[in-house]
C-alpha cells in the first residue's frame, strides 16, 4: 500500500491540505484582531461565524456538485477533477487577501477560501478512502496522521514568520501555493478510480 503511486500522490494531497485547512481554523481570529485591527467582541465573533459556515458549506457542495456533474453526463474522473480545479481557485483567492484595503472584502475574500478548502478536504478524505480496497483504516490512518504532523509544524511556522514580520502575507501566499501543488498531485490521483458503482462516490 504505502509503496503505491497513489498512495504517494494521496499523501502529497495530506499534507498540503491538512496544514491549509490548519491555518484557516487557527490563524484567521489572530489574522483579524492582528492585521485587521478588529477588537475581540460580537464583530469579530459575526466575522468568524461567517467563514467557518462556507467551511461546511464547502464540505456540502463537494459531495452535491460531483453527484450533479455526473447526473449532466461527465465522467466521474472528470467531475472529480472539475470540482477540485473550482476549489483550488477559490483557495488562490487567500494570496490577494493582504492586498484587500477594505475589512468587508477581506471577510468574503475569505469565506470564498474556506469554501474551497471545504470542498478540499472532503475530496481529501474520499481520496485516502480510495487508496486501498484492503486496508482502508491504515491507509486514511497513515495519511490523517502525515497531514497532522505536518499541519502542526506549519502552525509552529506562521508563528514565527508573522511574529518576525508583522504581516500574514508570506502564511497566505503560502497557503494558495500549496493548493495548487495539491490539485497537480489530485490530479495524477484521479487517473485511476476503483470499480465501484458511482452512487457510492456521488
């Protein structure tokens, strides 16, 4: 199992995404307090209610847009493939979000990102469930636990770069960067898709 191509390329998925998916979760109310100069209160309590609900929308849609592609007529690797490519550019949009004058627009720059990584990680786990018929449970097991050590290390690193520099640039760029290298390594994923039925995928 751990010796495959898919394997591989599923764990190149792993640990891009889970540190990408860290970030969002533990960094975005330090971000707006920090960078954004909000004050901890009902404000910034709306803010991150608000971006956290397109996370779970993001896990939804994934599910929801794959199954209506494939009931349109596209393949189930080319449903797949479209709906991580739409994720992937709504993750890029985190590289503009220091750039953002407005606090409005950085909000929803950001909610479209966790979109993204919604649909990201659910289309992660279906990836890692796929890597083995025989062994499931050590294959996700074996990826969950590469993506966590990596995400806690990535946490540790957005520490001392923002600290060192004072901006969340270098952290958010990074973040659009890794989700591109994991749509190319998503995408040699998707070459090949066991014989299930597609209701099973769907």
């Amino acid at each position: 199992m751990i010796q495959s191509s898919q394997f591989r390329y599923v764990l190149v998925v792993a640990v891009l995404v889970n540190p990408c998916l860290y970030h969002s979760v533990n960094w975005l109310p330090t971000y707006f307090v920090q960078a954004r100069g909000l004050a901890p209160g009902r404000q910034l309590g709306w803010i991150l209610t608000l971006t956290y609900l397109a996370l779970d929308a993001g896990n939804i849609a994934c599910g929801a847009a794959e199954l209506c592609l494939t009931r349109l007529g596209c393949s189930l690797q080319s449903a797949r493939r479209l709906v991580f490519l739409a994720a992937t550019v709504f993750v890029g949009a985190c590289a503009a979000v220091p750039f953002l004058k407005a606090t409005s627009s950085a909000v929803l720059a950001l909610a479209v990102v966790n979109l993204g990584l919604g649909i990201w990680v659910s289309m992660y786990l279906t990836m890692a469930q796929e890597v083995s018929c025989t062994h499931i449970s050590t294959a996700a097991g074996t990826l969950s636990a590469f993506g966590s050590l990596v995400g806690a290390l990535a946490m540790w690193a957005v520490g001392r770069i923002t600290q060192r520099t004072g901006s969340f640039m270098i952290p958010m760029v990074s973040v659009a960067v890794a989700i591109a290298v994991s749509a190319i390594a998503g995408w040699a994923a998707s070459r090949r898709l066991p014989d299930l039925p597609q209701e099973v995928h769907g």
